[in-house]
C-alpha cells in the first residue's frame, strides 16, 4: 500500500489526485492526505 502511494505523488509531483483520494485512498481524512503529501514534499522534492 505504501509502494503504491508513492508511485501515486511520484507521478503527480507530490500531490494525489481527486479520482486517486477517491477510488484508492478513501479512507484517509483531508488533513491526513495534506500531512502525507507535505511530508513526501519535504523529503523527495525539497520543499517546505
């Protein structure tokens, strides 16, 4: 799931997309996905 996640914000500059937070990652919150894309953000693409 992890793997999976990663490919999702490698492939969208560090952002999941509406249909990806829909369909595969529905059950996180709003303020986990922003959590998650900040940190991948802050690690993989410098920012922050």
């Amino acid at each position: 799931m992890i793997a999976l996640l990663v490919n999702f914000l490698e492939q969208n500059n560090g952002q999941l997309s509406n249909r990806t937070k829909e369909k595969e990652f529905q059950a996180l919150t709003g303020k986990e996905i922003v959590f998650i894309e900040n940190l991948y953000k802050s690690i993989f693409l410098n920012y922050i």
